[in-house]
C-alpha cells in the first residue's frame, strides 16, 4: 500500500503553498546557488538563522511590524509562544547583535531560506517564500549604501536577468515635512493622496507644504531628473540632510556601477516599516514584479543597510537555463567513466540490472543520452 493515495484529502495543500516539481526545484536551487556564490566573492559570510524563534525574540522591536503576517504557535515543551518567520531581515539584527557582537565591523553577512507569511485575504498565492540577501553592518554611509545596490546589481548579472532598475526612495525626506506640518489626525488621507500620486488631492490636503509635495509627485523618475527638482526645494534644516544623502548615495552608486538604472521616487512609503534612510526596490523590464527590495534600518543600536532579493520571481525573469543532460548508464559503469560523464556536465542515471535494454529504458526514463560504444550517444 503506498504511502498516500492520491485523493483530494492527501493531495490538497493549504492556500498559499506549493510543491515544487523536478525542473522547478532544481532551477530554484541553481538560482540561489549563483545568488550566493555572487555574495560569497565580495566578502559577505553566509548565515543560518532557525526558521522557528519564540514570538518575543523575532517579533520584538524593529520586528514588531512584522507581526501582522506572521504565523504563530505554541511550544510543546516551554508552552512560550513561538513564530515561523515572515522575514528573515530581523534574524540577521539579532545575530549580529547577540552571537556577532565581537566580531570587526563593517559585518557583512548572507543568507538564504524560506519565510512563511500569513497573507492578505484573497492575495495568499505566496504565503511561502524564499529569500537571498546581504547585510552590511556598522558603518552609516553612502559608500555602504552603494555597494549593497552594486552587489545586488551583480548578483541579478549572474542570472542573466536584463533591463535590471533600481528604485529608490528616502521615505524620511517626505515624512519629515510632514510630520512637521500636519496635525496627526490629519495625515493619513495626505499620505494615502501620495500613494496614489493624486496631486489634486495633495493640493487640496498639503496646507503649507502642498507646493513642495507637489514637486516631490513630479519628480518621480529617472534619477538625475529627480535630483536636480528635489535640489530646488528649501527644506527645513531638520531634514535637508535626507535629501543630501540621498543625492550622496545616488552619487556612490553612479561610481560603483556607471551604467545602472536607476529611478527615484521620493513619496514611496509602501513597505518600508523599519527602515530609516534609503530604501531600495528591484524591478526588470522582464518581469512585473517586484525582484527584491532593502535598505538602511538599525540593528539593534548598530546602523545596518541590507537587501533581500526573491529567488522565486528572479527565476521568472531570468532567461530559461539549459537543462542538464541526462545519460543512462550501465549498473556496472566503471567508476572512470562515470566520472568523466559528470565532468563534463551529465547527469547519469544507472540501470538496475545488467539484462536491460539501455536505450528502450533511456527513452522511458526521459533521459537525453545513453552509454553506447564507451561514450555518450544522443537518443
């Protein structure tokens, strides 16, 4: 009796998760491998956090705005609330505080692994996803702004991924004006106006500030435009910093990577719950989703900037890669030859028994080659 029957009780999975067939699974892992291998190069150490923490270790502090998509459940052992996690951005915080404290700083650090998110009702489709991404930890610069975005830019290289852009913001640029300006009850409508880049709206809800706001919707772009109209505006000491930065990062990232693409959008507040200075979002003109997005955020008390691409959507923009090829072999291939076949890039699948007919199974096992005359032969 097998193991499950196929019945709709045993082949049905839960809304939001997915099995992942032969192609598929290998062309993901192949992926992460590239991303990480790119990662690797420059320096950045790969890292494992548990997929599982108690709620009040992942969700404390800068997770608590991860609260509202995660998963909970109770230990068996300790009864203590635990949490699957929905990001794996926070886990990397806390390692660097807790387990890597002594280590030198600048820490750069990777990681890869699957995230479990609860999902909006009627958008569950992904409520399991991957994630591959870097941190840079300590120091508080456009210079390490920069090299997030350019390692980021080379590791989608690698997968051959074309018409890469990276758009940025500085959330704090256009929330700062406004938090000194409009009366808290009143902000809500003016950021959701700006969400929706409804200027007639942001005039009639801006007061003072409508004007400068207006500009910032008009300025959404290409980077350079962008820069030159946000440099018009008389911002007060408070937050021209934001916008110098800014400038400064697109500056280190121009020198980095002279060729990149990339866009600014000075009123995107989407998403960016525990960020503090430049955010960034990965787009292609391959794909209509989102490829990654990051930024600077604090550590614990440590200045950190990060980005997490999606290995899931890179795979959907990235051109198709060859298939391995696969050889079916003699059970009793001498161990010579088996290797040679994986050197120069078969994979081999052996027979069972020395009685079979090698190119009549070949084919029904779908193989590309069989062992015929001690070489590979096409079928």
């Amino acid at each position: 009796m097998s193991l499950y029957s196929e019945t709709p009780s045993t082949a049905l999975l839960p809304s939001g998760f997915a099995d992942l067939l032969p192609g598929e699974a290998e062309a993901e892992a192949r992926g992460i491998a590239s991303v990480m291998e790119a990662f690797s190069r420059h320096g950045y150490q790969r890292v494992r956090p548990p997929l599982l923490e108690f709620e009040t270790s992942l969700l404390g502090g800068a997770g608590e705005s991860l609260a509202p998509q995660t998963f909970r459940l109770m230990d068996p052992n300790s009864h203590r609330m635990m949490a699957l996690r929905p990001d794996m951005t926070t886990q990397i915080a806390r390692i660097a505080g807790v387990r890597l404290q002594d280590a030198p700083r600048p820490l750069r650090l990777s990681y890869s692994g699957s995230c479990i998110v609860v999902g909006t009702p009627g958008r569950e489709a992904d409520r399991q996803i991957s994630q591959a991404g870097i941190e840079l930890i300590g120091p508080d610069s456009a210079q390490a702004d920069a090299e997030v975005v350019a390692l980021g830019a080379k590791a989608l290289a690698e997968l051959g991924i074309e018409g890469v852009s990276f758009d940025l913001s500085m959330p704090a640029l256009a929330l700062g004006l406004i938090e000194g300006v409009i009366p808290e009850d009143d902000r809500e409508p003016l950021l959701h106006a700006l969400d929706r880049k409804d200027a007639s709206a942001v005039a009639e809800l801006g007061g003072v500030i409508a004007g400068m706001l207006a500009v910032m919707l008009r300025a959404a772009g290409p980077a350079d435009r962008a820069l030159d109209l946000l440099a018009e505006l008389d911002y007060p000491e408070e937050i021209a910093g934001h916008f110098e930065r800014l400038a400064a990062s697109v500056a280190a990232i121009r020198e980095r990577s002279p060729d990149l693409r990339l866009t600014i959008d000075p009123v995107d507040f989407r998403g960016w719950r525990y960020h503090t200075g430049l955010c960034v979002t990965v787009f292609s003109i391959s794909s209509r989703e989102e490829l990654g997005r990051g930024g600077r955020y604090l550590a614990g008390q440590e200045p950190a900037c990060g980005l997490t691409l999606r290995p899931q959507a890179l795979l959907r923009a990235a051109p198709a890669s060859a298939s391995r090829p696969r050889c079916y072999v003699p059970v009793d291939l001498d161990a010579r030859s088996l290797s040679g076949l994986h050197e120069t890039g078969y994979a081999t699948v052996s027979a069972l028994s020395h009685d079979e007919d090698l190119a009549q199974q070949a084919r029904h096992l779908r193989c590309t080659h069989v062992w015929k005359d001690g070489a590979a032969s096409p079928l």
